[in-house]
C-alpha cells in the first residue's frame, strides 16, 4: 500500500550552496538552489525509505523559538591587497 507522507524541511545556505534537513529522520542533501537542495533531499528522503525498515508515520519534531541577549563582537574587515 502506498501512502503520502508530510516531512519537516529546513534549508541552510552553506558557502554557495544549499543544505537542506528532514528533521524526521535526519536526512540531508544539497543543492544550488533552495528549490534543488529541497527536490534532492525528497529524492534521498524516498530513497532512505525503500532501503530503511522505518515505522511511519514518524511524529514530527516539536518547533519552537527563543531569546537570548548578547554582546556582538564586531570584526575589523581588513583590506584586501590591490
């Protein structure tokens, strides 16, 4: 029996690229873009489940957001030699 599952996703850009996560089941890919790094790791999320033994549906992740108050330190840029 097939079945549709919904997945957490959060991309993170990384130098030029992009990283992307499944929270549920810790699965990463990449890409060029956002829409890549996300299209690769629903490949490797589908590709995950056909060689896995995974009970679904998996709960999701509990997703909530705090303060903290710090002191930035800024960096001096330095010049680039010409």
């Amino acid at each position: 029996m097939t079945e549709t599952f919904t997945f957490t996703v959060i991309v993170n850009k990384k130098g030029e690229s992009y990283e992307s996560l499944c929270l549920e089941l810790d699965v990463t890919s990449r890409g060029e873009t956002i829409e890549e790094a996300v299209t690769n790791l629903k490949e490797a999320v589908e590709l995950y489940l056909d060689n896995e033994d995974i009970a679904l549906p998996i709960k999701r992740p509990f997703m909530t957001t705090f303060e903290v108050t710090a002191q930035r330190k800024i960096k001096k840029q330095t010049k680039e030699p010409q």
